[in-house]
C-alpha cells in the first residue's frame, strides 16, 4: 500500500519555465511534508517543507501548495535551471511532535531542465 | 562538522550471503535510520536506532538487522540475501528531540547481489 502518490513519474522542462510535481496521501496522521532533492550518486537532501497549518511555504525558487482537505501538496520550481535536473522525492511524517518518526517517501520524479 | 558517511561505496555479494554496512552519523547527531532505496523507487525506512535501541522498525524481515554504538555509529546487517535486497542503502541521521528533526543522508551503499 502506497501511502505517499507522487506524479508525473519524470518531466521534462525548459530552461526558466516552472517545474510542478504533485503528490496525495491517504493518512490524516502526517504532519509534516518535507521534498527531498537527490543527485545521482547522492543522498537525498532537504529542499523545503511544509506544516499543515500553512497553505503555501515559498523558498527562493520553490515553493510548496498544500490542500489539507484534498489531502494534497505539490512543489513549484520557478525559473527552472540545468542544475535542477535531478530526481525529486515529496515524503511525509506520522506524528512529528512525538519522538518516533520515519519519512514515508513517494516514488520520485525525474526532472530534466533542458538549455 | 562532517555528515554522514557510509562504507562501503559499493557491494557485490553472491544470494544466501551476509553483508554489513556501516554508517557514521554527523557531529552533535544520536539517531540514526536506515533505508532501502530501489533502482527508481524512493526510499523505504527500515528501522531506527537511538540510545543504542532499536525505535521503530518499517515492513523488513528479521534478518535485517542492526547496531547503534555509544559513538552513535551504526551498522546494518542482513542475512540471507535475496536477489531483491540489490539496492542503495542509505542512512540518516538526526538529533533525538521531542518533535521531527531533519534527516540528514550519506551518499548510500550500493549493495548488488547475484
């Protein structure tokens, strides 16, 4: 059973055009929803996360939509660069206030930037 | 301040062998977790470790294993390997609060088994 949808399984994106990768889950119990960057031959890294108390987080280039009663989040790239290729991975976290906690990751989206 | 790392890079066992992988967690950090990475999957936890115990464990077999030392290194071992168990092992560590704290990864162990 996949907890964490994630979509589209790659997408291809021109050079400062906006990258979307969406993502559903099923468990009311998440509370935290971070995005993951990985390189290949890297670990995954934290780009940005959300609370479900916010609507909307914005870093620089990215940002994070969350709709609590759609169960849904997605993660915009503005102005994508080549150096954003990599593989994104959206993930969730079951009771974020307690001491027991494990990241439930999506299956990643391959993005390419082209010049 | 040094991250995460992992030994070895890379891994080629034969089925029905045991292997183990090491992780260092980074400066300031005592909790470690594991994960399985797929070829084009994400990440599955298997366990975590803290305070050399073992908290909290994700949908693996017995034979996946593991160690917490009191330097907050860890190791994960399995038994018995399966064709299926050819994926990239990555561990993350973090500092044990009372609320989620970041995950930070090392670069994987790329185990192979044939």
């Amino acid at each position: 059973q996949q907890q964490v949808k994630q979509s589209p399984q790659s997408l291809i994106v021109q050079k400062g055009g906006i990258s979307i990768i969406n993502c559903a889950y099923e468990n009311t119990a998440f509370d935290y929803f971070p995005w993951y960057q990985q390189f290949p031959g890297k670990g995954p890294a934290l780009l940005i996360a959300i609370r479900p108390d916010v609507s909307e987080k914005k870093e620089g280039r990215f940002t994070i939509s969350f709709n609590k009663s759609a169960k849904q989040f997605s993660l915009h790239i503005m102005d994508s660069q080549p150096g954003d290729s990599a593989t994104y991975f959206c993930a969730a976290v079951k009771n974020s206030g307690g001491s027991n906690y494990k990241l439930t990751f999506g299956k990643g989206t391959l993005l390419t930037v082209n010049p | 301040e040094t991250g995460v790392t992992q030994s070895p890079t890379h891994l080629i066992k034969t089925r029905g062998q045991q292997v183990t992988l090491r992780c260092s967690s980074q400066s300031g950090h005592n909790t470690v977790s594991w994960y399985q990475q797929a070829l084009g999957q994400g990440p599955q936890f298997i366990f975590q470790y803290y305070r050399e115990e073992e908290n909290g464990r994700g949908n693996f077999p017995p034979r996946f294993s593991g160690l917490q030392f009191p330097n907050y290194s860890s190791e994960l071992n399995v038994n018995a390997l399966e064709l299926d168990d050819s994926a990239l092992y990555l561990c993350a560590s973090s500092s044990r609060q009372e609320s989620y704290n970041e995950q930070f990864f090392g670069p994987g162990t790329r185990l192979t088994v044939l």
